[in-house]
C-alpha cells in the first residue's frame, strides 16, 4: 500500500499533525488515552490489538502499563516500518510482548495466526475513527466476532456540533474538495486526495456491532467523541 493517502509522504499525514486539530479533536485524543486505561482495567485482558495503529500506536503506553501484550495492525507498509524503527530506537519493545503487522483488520484471523490460540482474553481497539476509514466495517466485526475477541471503537458523534468540529479538523488539514454527505450509515467526509471517513449512526453501528454477536455499550466523552464497547459472545460462533 506504498501510494496510500495515509503513506508518510502523503496527505493524509496532516490528520495527525495537532496544529490542524481544533480543540475538541486535542481533548478526544487526551481523553482517549484516559479511556484506554479504563477499559483494561475493567477486564482483565492478556493482549491488544490496535488496528490503525499508524506510526504512533496511540494505545501503546497503555498496553506497557498493564504488561500485555500489543499488536499494533496498520495496512500502509511504510508506517508499519517507520513505526518498528521507533521501538527499537525507544527500546519499548523490551518492556512488554510487541508485534507490529502491516495489513487489513479484516484479515485479522491470518495475521496473528498461531498466536490466537494463547490469547486468553483479547480486544481490539480503533482508535481516533480509524473504524470510520474502514472499506467494510460489517467484514471487520465479523472476523472480529469470529476470533472471539472484544472491540472498541473511538469515533465522532453524528450530531450537528461534531459535524462541524469535524469539518473544521479536515478544512484545517487543507484538503481539496471536502464534501460532507449523509446516508442511512452516517456521515461521510471525503476529498481529491483520499480522505474517506465515517462517522456512522448510533442506531447503525450498535445493531451492526449486536449482528455480530456483541455485547454494546456506548459512551459519550470529549465534546464529539462516542466509544462504543462491544463484549463477544463467544457461543455466537459456537453454535
Ligand atoms: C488512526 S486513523 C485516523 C483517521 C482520522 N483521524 C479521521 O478522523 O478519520 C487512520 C489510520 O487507519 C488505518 N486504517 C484504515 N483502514 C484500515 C484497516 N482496514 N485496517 C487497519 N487500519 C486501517 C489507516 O491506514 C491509517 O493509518
């Protein structure tokens, strides 16, 4: 995925750079960090998997906290690289279990492999809407589902005030073209240079993620912010 709008030299990179973060986005990552926390703590998990992980693994600090095991899973290879070349130089990989893999969430049952049948307890996070720049969310929660492992899903509000926090966010990142347009899943924001990211609807996104075998809960944080935590049934796939 060398040419990916995501790749280190394109423009996708100016959505993680904070200068073009309005203060709202600040505070959802500040308190993303927050929520991480609390979600490891409230089940005893054995690893992590952060798909969107990027260069940054927004999760990372917290996985080494907690002494479990991370896979940070991002599809553009160059990020992957850049991001392997930082742990060594940061020595983090030391600290706890870490695998870096470059590919599609939704191959997540051939990525990790062999190592699914030592994760006791697993979850995968998404961080800063890197669910919203999925090709197929229902193929994602499927597999997910699937692997029997929990999910989070950091996104935005699909409310007036979060659309326009948002719109802001992508304005300042100067892309060409923005277009805001609604269907019945959400709210799209796309762009000439590959911009493509949802914010989907409360009412869509819990029935997708309950389809598929999960146990919802849903909460508010930061202005625009909604985390939604889903708890496998693992007997779905049993049966
Ligand atoms: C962390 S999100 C940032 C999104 C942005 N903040 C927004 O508002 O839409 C971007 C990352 O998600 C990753 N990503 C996109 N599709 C993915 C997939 N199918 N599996 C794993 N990561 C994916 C991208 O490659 C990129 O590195």
């Amino acid at each position: 995925m060398k040419d990916s709008f995501y790749s280190k030299k394109k423009e996708g990179q100016r959505l993680v750079q904070s200068e073009n973060y309005p203060k709202s986005i600040s505070v959802f990552l500040h308190d993303s960090k927050k929520l991480y926390k609390q979600i490891l703590q409230f089940k005893s998990y054995s690893h992590m998997i952060e798909a969107g992980c990027m260069n940054i693994g927004f999760a990372l600090d917290c996985a080494i906290d907690k002494n479990i095991s991370y896979y940070g899973v991002d599809p553009v290879s160059d990020l992957i690289q850049d991001f392997t070349n930082r742990l060594t130089l940061l020595n983090k990989s030391k600290k706890i279990h870490i695998k870096l893999l470059c590919g599609d969430i939704v191959q997540i049952k051939s990525l990790i492999k062999e190592d699914l049948k030592q994760i006791s307890k697993g979850i995968v996070i998404f961080p800063f809407n890197s669910f919203g720049n999925l090709s197929s969310p229902e193929d994602a929660l499927f597999e997910i589902s699937k692997c029997g492992l929990d999910v989070a899903i950091f996104t935005y509000n699909t409310d007036l005030s979060s659309t326009q926090i948002r719109y802001k966010y992508y304005k300042n990142c100067s892309f060409n073209n923005l277009i805001q347009t609604q269907d019945v899943k959400g709210i799209l924001f796309s762009s000439d240079e590959g911009l493509h990211s949802y914010s989907y609807n409360k009412k869509f996104l819990t029935e997708l993620l309950e389809q598929n075998g999960f146990d919802v809960q849903v909460r508010h944080f930061a202005q625009l912010g909604i985390l939604y935590i889903g708890h496998v049934d693992k007997r779905v796939h049993n049966e």
